[in-house]
C-alpha cells in the first residue's frame, strides 16, 4: 500500500492536473459510467467537529475509495487546520487498499477546480470583472482558479468581516489585477462572474441585486441548512450542478426545491454540457448558477493523479497493511 503525505502534494499535483481530473470525472457521472455513494455527514458529540464520508466508483479509471474527515472548529487553538480529511483508495479488482492520500490541500484544488470549470462552460466569454463572496481558507484557491478562466481585468470582494479580504487582495495582485472591497450592491453590479464560498446558513445575495448576464459559481452550500443566495435566485438562474442528487438535499438547490420554486428536473449535471449532450448557457443576458456541492468522486480523481505522480516521482511511501 502506498502513502501519499499532505506535505507532498503540493509539489505534486498543479490546479491543470485537478482541472483536468474533475473535468473528466464529472463527464464520466454524465454518462451514468461514475457514480457517488450517499454521503455521510454527522456531529459527532465531540470537539464539536463535524464528521462526513464520501464514496464512489469511476468504473472507466476504475477508482474506487472515500474521504472521510470533516471539520473541528476548535483545531485552530492547535495550530490545525479546522477543515481535516483523508482519502482512502481501493483497488477495484481485488478491494485492497491501494493508497492514502493526505486530502486536505486535494479538497480545496477539487473545489476550486469545480467552479472554475463552471466558469469556463457557462460564463460569457467576455466576462471582465470577477466577484468573490467569502475570504476564508478556500477562497483564495477559488480565485486563482477562477481568474485562468477567462481575460479578468479587476477582482470585487465582500466578506462578513472585511479586513479577511486581504489574501484576496494579495492573489489578484499576484496576477497584476487590482482588487476593491466592495458591498454587495456594488459587487453584483460590477461583477460578470461571482463566486460564492461561505459557511452561511442565510442568504447573502438577493435576487433582485443579480444582473442579467452574470454568472454564480455557488460554493459554499455543502451541508443541509446552509444557504448562500436568496431561493428566488436560484429559482431566476438556469441551474447546473456537480450532482441532482447533492444539489436537491445538500447544495444551494436545497433551498428553492424545498420552497416549491424549482423541481430537480430543473437541474442540469455540468458533465453532460462537458460531454457536448446539453447546452451550457444559450443567451448572454442568462443568469447561470453551479451548485458545487462537492462530490467523492472530484476527491477520488484528483488522489488518483497524485498517486500516480507520487510513484513516478519516487515520493510515494510504501508500508505493508
Ligand atoms: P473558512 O472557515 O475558512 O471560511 C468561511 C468563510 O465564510 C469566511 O469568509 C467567513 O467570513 C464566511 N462566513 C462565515 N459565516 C458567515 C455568515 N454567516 N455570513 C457570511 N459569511 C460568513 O471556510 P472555508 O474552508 O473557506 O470553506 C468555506 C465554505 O466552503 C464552507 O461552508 C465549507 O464547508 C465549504 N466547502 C465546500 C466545498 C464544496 O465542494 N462545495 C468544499 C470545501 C469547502
């Protein structure tokens, strides 16, 4: 069995290797050949973390495993991060452990990769101002990903406390593009493109401040309850989503479908406008909204890709199990 550490993986894996992963993995979820298991998430009466596990299969790579870990708010005292998790990687033939992969920097590239791939697929392609909603730990992998996109010329930020808005700043400058703390009005009145990456439980964004044209990636929302733009938004937007079945009881969807305003069948899996089965977006003044819920499989294709560089590069660790 092999073991990947979490000190590895940056040196391994770059956001292309994830962009490129998760771009295929969820086209293989549109062709019904990849498929999640029901996720687990639970608090677990202890340390007040939260605890989740979640599967799949790709049955074309194959990878079979799960990530399990989840979030420990008290970890900062310890010089942890609060977000901790795993993957485990199974051989689909024989059901041995292949590998461990220290998952915590996997999660944030997974993500980031999903919304930037939302961006690429369903945002105008002359989009010139990019708006972040969030500045926590995920929100600056979110930007960088976002801004090889498309032409960005400016970054607009909000956040609940303004003064975290600076490691955004520092990115966009990074990129040589000039960034402005904005309030909400003024973001999604400038903004082409707006992600969201909160831990809210209440919506930020409303419907009515939302131009026509603009397009969400909505990241944040990956837990029953959490919610970060008005039901009426997502009602407004042409949806797409990671997975139907995480959007409707998980994701930003969660809300809108509960409300009566959408029915799933309103949701569109953004592999099958990767596999060229559904249009993306079809008029330049359609709001377009991802729910990026965050499924195994992301997880799954990105530890596969840094397995295999793991063992080429000769900093893979192998133990007897
Ligand atoms: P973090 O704790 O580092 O940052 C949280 C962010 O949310 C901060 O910007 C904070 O100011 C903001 N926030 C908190 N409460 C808020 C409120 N009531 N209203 C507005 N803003 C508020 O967390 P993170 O690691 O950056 O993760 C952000 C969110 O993304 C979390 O909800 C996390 O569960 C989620 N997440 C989703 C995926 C996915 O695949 N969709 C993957 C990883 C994380």
């Amino acid at each position: 069995m092999i073991i990947v550490p979490e000190r590895e993986i940056a040196g391994l894996v770059t956001a292309a290797d994830c962009f490129a992963a998760v771009e295929k993995v969820f086209a293989s979820m549109a062709k019904k050949s990849a498929s999640n298991f029901p996720v687990v998430r639970e608090a677990i009466g202890h340390a007040d973390a939260i605890y989740g596990v979640k599967s799949g299969i790709d049955r074309v790579g194959p990878a079979l495993g799960l990530k399990a870990g989840g979030f420990w708010p008290n970890n900062a005292g310890k010089g942890l991060m609060n977000h901790q998790s795993t993957i485990m990687l199974f051989d689909a033939d024989t059901g041995q452990c292949r590998a461990v992969v220290g998952a915590n920097l996997v999660t944030a590239l997974r993500t980031a990769a999903a919304s930037a791939i939302s961006i690429k697929y369903l945002s105008r392609s002359d989009s010139k101002v990019l708006g972040m909603i969030g500045a926590g730990h995920q929100s600056m992998f979110q930007l960088r990903a976002a801004l090889q996109q498309r032409a960005f010329v400016k970054v607009v930020g909000w956040n609940i406390t303004p003064e975290a808005l600076g490691r955004l700043e520092a990115v966009a400058n990074e990129h040589g593009l000039p960034f402005e703390p904005v309030d909400l009005d003024t973001l999604s009145k400038e903004a082409d493109v707006i992600v969201t990456i909160t831990s809210s439980f209440a919506p930020i964004l409303k419907a009515a401040q939302v131009r026509p044209g603009t397009h969400l990636a909505c990241m944040g929302t990956d837990t029953k309850g959490k919610q970060e733009v008005e039901s009426q938004l997502v009602a407004d937007a042409t949806v797409f989503t990671d997975e139907i079945g995480q959007a409707v009881t998980i994701g930003e969807a969660q809300h809108a479908i509960k409300e009566g305003l959408i029915e799933a069948a309103d949701l569109t899996e953004i592999g099958a406008v990767i596999n060229g089965d559904q249009p993306g977006r079809i008029r330049p003044d359609e709001i377009t909204l991802f729910d990026g819920t965050g499924v195994a499989l992301q997880d799954l294709a990105v530890a596969t890709a840094a397995v295999d560089l793991a063992i080429a590069r000769g900093v893979a660790v192998e133990v007897d199990l």
